[in-house]
C-alpha cells in the first residue's frame, strides 16, 4: 500500500492512466466485497464461497479498471470523487465524531465526494494532479498505519460512531493525518512543477515559437 501511495503521489499525473485502472478495480472491487460482507456474507460463511467472491468482485473490479480507460473524459472527476470521498472520512474522523451518527457519516463522505466531482470534471487536469496527490498520500500513511497500528480503518470507524467509543481513537491517527497533510502538499508540487506545468508549455499554441 505504501509503494502503491507513492506512486500516486509522484508519478500519478505522469501515469493517470494506470493510475486511474489501479482505483477503479480497487474501489469497484472493494465496494463489492463491503456489500458482500454487509449483506450475506460472514465469519462463518465457507471458505470456498469466501475465495468464490473475492474472485468474482476482484474481476468485476478489472472489468471496471479497463472501462474506466474508455471513459477517460470523466476521468478526472471520478479520481476527484474518490479523493473527496476519503476526504470525508478524514473530516469525520477529526471534527464529527462527537456527534455519533453513522447516517451523517455516510452523507458527508457522499457530499465530499459529489463537490469533488462537480470540480473535477470543470477542472479536469488540476483534478488529476491534486486528486492522485491526495490519494497516494492517504494511502501511503494507511499502509504505515496498518504496519504500526494507530489508524482506524472505515469497518473499525463505523462500529465506532455506532458504539460512542470515540475515546479509544489513539493520539497516533492524528500523527498519521499530519502526515497525509505533509506529503500531500509535497507530492502536489512535485507533479505541478515536475509534469504539470511542463505538458502546458508543450502544448501551448506558441510553444514551438520558443
């Protein structure tokens, strides 16, 4: 996860298309196997119907990544969408908790989400630099924070707002969100100056004049 983070943050713009293949199979996939496990699926269930499913949603989550290429022009708006929807459970990790309410969880991580859309298709190839700059920086202290501990993830934050046992949130996580912050601003000038910039020199229509 953490290779994977880094990628994103310093090669996702250059690569936007790998890089959009990557997120749309992880969150087609994903989504799949939350609903999976939210609906008929448990600890219990057998271990060939488990890899049976995995299988399945793992495939249907490719078929998503090569589609996602064939639609590139809502590209930057979908990659944008999934930034604002981790944005949310940032935000409702540092400043929602209080409230212990899993229906305002779910509204304001779709909320972040929908805004982030609306601006990523207007501002297309900003959306890409800013939205993998983000994600790769989420991803990259996540896979510390699955390494080192200390960093909820969304299962753990939901049982969380349902059981008002937001005290047992360790002090780390707000380390880890520093860190998203650090090398989100870091990434996010690395690809501007480094990719961003220099693809609107080139294809400036003057840019052969200089």
């Amino acid at each position: 996860m953490c290779a994977l983070g880094l990628f994103f943050c310093f090669l996702g713009y250059k690569m936007f298309q790998l890089a959009l293949f990557i997120v749309a199979t992880l969150v087609i996939g994903g989504l799949l196997l939350f609903i999976c496990y939210s609906t008929f699926m448990s600890t219990a269930t057998s271990a060939a119907l488990s890899w049976t499913m995995f299988g399945v949603c793992c495939a249907l989550g490719l078929v998503a990544g090569f589609l996602s290429i064939k639609l590139q022009s809502l590209a930057g708006a979908v990659l944008a969408a999934w930034g604002g929807f981790l944005l949310g459970v940032l935000f409702n990790e540092t400043c929602l908790y209080t409230v212990g309410s899993v229906a305002l969880f779910w509204c304001i991580n779709i909320a972040f989400a929908l805004i982030c859309f609306v601006l990523g298709y207007k501002f297309t190839k900003h959306a890409e630099a800013i939205a993998t700059s983000f994600i790769g920086s989420f991803l990259t202290m996540k896979g510390l924070g699955i390494m080192f501990g200390g960093f909820p993830n969304i299962y753990a934050l939901i049982h969380m707002i349902e059981d008002g046992a937001w005290s047992s949130i360790p002090s780390s996580f707000y380390g880890y969100l520093a860190g998203i912050v650090v090398l989100f601003f870091i990434s996010c000038y690395v690809q501007f100056k480094c990719f961003f910039h220099k693809e609107q020199v080139n294809t400036h229509p003057y840019a052969m004049l200089n």
